[in-house]
C-alpha cells in the first residue's frame, strides 16, 4: 500500500491540450464559459473539446466550474 494517492487516469491525460481548450473558452467570456458548463454537464461535446479523450474532457470541466465559482463568489460575472 502506497503512502501517495495517485490517479492513473492523469497518465493518460495531455496538460498542454487541457490548458489550451481552459484557454480558448475562456476568452468567449464568463456567459459562454457558463453555457459551457452546462453543456458539457449534460455530456453533450462542442467543437473546443472533441480531440480531447473523456478524462480530459472532465479535467476541462472541473477546472471551468473552478474558475466559475470564483466569478459567482463575488457576482463579477456578467
């Protein structure tokens, strides 16, 4: 038994393309990264994520809803 928790999905995951797709959807703004959300909640995939294997397609998520919280804390999404 291993003292590290290690996810070996994150192996099978390219940073670089998750960072770029966080990146492009982003610069749509906060309403469209919200729709974002929403859209890919449902499992539904869009254009921005279609290279992306279902792992990193979650990763892209949690990080949006991530982001998102921070924008919905102090009501600057607009």
């Amino acid at each position: 038994m291993s003292l590290y928790s290690f996810d070996l999905n994150v192996l099978n995951m390219d940073q670089s393309r998750i960072a770029h797709c966080i990146e492009v959807l982003c610069q749509k703004g906060c309403k469209e990264v919200s729709l974002v959300i929403l859209t890919l909640e449902r499992g539904d995939l869009m254009t921005e994520v279609q290279e992306l294997n279902e792992d990193e397609r979650q990763a892209v998520l949690n990080e949006l809803k991530s982001i998102m919280a921070v924008y919905q804390e102090d009501g600057t999404c607009w």
